[in-house]
C-alpha cells in the first residue's frame, strides 16, 4: 500500500504519495508506450511517465 504524508511549503499543505513500482518508462512516444505494455503484460508493476499527454507525441 502507498504512504501518504503531508508536509508545508510557504504556508501551503501539499500531500505526497509514496509509490512502489517495478519498473519506470521515461517517455511515452511509440517505444515507451510498447515498453510500458510489454513490462504491464509481464505482471509488474508499472509507470509510465510524459511531459506531455501520450497521444500528444509526435510518434
């Protein structure tokens, strides 16, 4: 289960969430999305992360 905590910043509250996952794809054009799916179908726990929405890229 992930870990939530609290912390302030410049009188701001913001709360993070602790995650845990097996593997972590870095871009989400054609090659990181494929990436993605093939580690998800494996059964491990995945991320994807964008700059930018994935059917926003140039792939």
């Amino acid at each position: 289960m992930a870990k939530t905590d609290s912390t302030s910043i410049n009188g701001k509250a913001y709360t993070y969430v602790d995650h845990k996952f097996d593997v972590v794809v870095v871009g989400a054009g054609g090659a990181g999305l494929r990436a993605t799916l093939g580690m998800a179908e494996q059964g491990l726990k995945t991320a994807c992360i964008t700059k930018v929405f994935p059917t926003r890229s140039h792939t």
